[in-house]
C-alpha cells in the first residue's frame, strides 16, 4: 500500500514531505501555511488511499525544510500528519507532530471585535489543553474558542 501511494505522487530528491494529511483539508492546509506562495516546485496528492485513513491528502515541497516548532504548528489541524525531510531521496527526519503551546499568524481570532482584527498583528492564541479537549485562548481578547471554532472560521 505505500508503494501504491509513492507510485501516485512522484518522489522528491530534496524537501519536504506532509503525509498523512486528512482527506479534504490539504488545500486549505496548502493555504493556511502560504505554501501555495513560494517559487519552488509543490506537488499535491488528494484523496489517495492509505492504510491508516482510508484516504489521505499529501504535500510534497521542494528545496524548503521546515523547523520542528514550524511542523507543530500543523498539529492542531492535522493531529497525525507526519512531516518528512529528504535529502537526496532519502527520508532522514520524520517527525511526528505534537502540539505547541502557542499557535501564531495562521488562525483568525473568531471574535469578530477582537482588535487583532483591526491591527497589522499576527493572531496568536495559548492553547489549553485539558485531558483530550483542546482549547485556544486568544492573546489579544483573551476569549477562550474550542478546537473546531478556531479551526473552522478561516
Ligand atoms: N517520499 C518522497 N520522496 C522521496 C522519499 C519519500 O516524496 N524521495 C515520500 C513518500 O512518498 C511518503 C513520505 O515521503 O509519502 C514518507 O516516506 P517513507 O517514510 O518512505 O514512507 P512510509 O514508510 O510510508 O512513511 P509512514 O510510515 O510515515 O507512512
Ligand atoms: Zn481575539
């Protein structure tokens, strides 16, 4: 099965793999992380069959590497992604996401009054986790939204 999966998206020779991306948020993932914006080349897989899913989407960018802190920004998104490094065809680094303890410049604050909306500021929110929910506390109107909220409202 992941052979099937590697004959679908071509194989990269340096760069960054994101795998295991659920099925139908790849492109908003993509976006969210503005990595639609940059000059080398990305290729995308959507709805690809994987063991563990059922299906998937796959992000392939090359000739950019991404910092742990960086790849954990994708956790509350996309809890089980798997962030791959490879260099000359190789898997050298693959990490497993665990979440951060801040989330900066990627969400929009849902409170529509809050002032971030109003000011040139990244978003920022303290994520609060307790037990298995997950909330996130805004740093400017310093309301507290659920996972879902904060992750839907982009
Ligand atoms: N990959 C790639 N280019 C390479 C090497 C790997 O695009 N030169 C991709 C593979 O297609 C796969 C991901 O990087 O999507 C991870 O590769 P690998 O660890 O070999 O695959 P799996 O063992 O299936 O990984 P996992 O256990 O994380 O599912
Ligand atoms: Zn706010």
């Amino acid at each position: 099965m992941t052979k099937e999966t590697q004959l679908q998206v071509e194989a990269i020779k340096n760069g960054t793999v994101i795998d295991h991306i659920p099925a139908n948020i790849g492109i908003k993932v993509l976006k969210l992380f503005k990595m639609h914006t940059t000059q080398e080349r990305v290729t995308i897989g959507l709805n690809l069959p994987s063991s563990l899913q059922g299906s998937k989407d796959l992000i392939k960018i090359e000739n950019t590497f991404i910092t742990e802190d960086q790849a954990n920004q994708l956790a509350l998104y996309a809890p089980k992604a798997t962030v791959n490094q490879i260099e000359n065809y190789e898997v050298v680094k693959k990490l497993a996401l665990s979440l951060p303890s801040q989330i900066r410049a990627i969400f929009k604050c849902p409170n529509s009054n809050c002032i971030s909306h109003g000011e040139p500021v990244d978003s920022s929110f303290t994520v609060i986790t307790k037990r298995d929910d997950i909330q996130l506390k805004c740093k400017y109107c310093e309301k507290v939204f659920s996972r879902e909220v904060v992750t839907e409202h982009i």
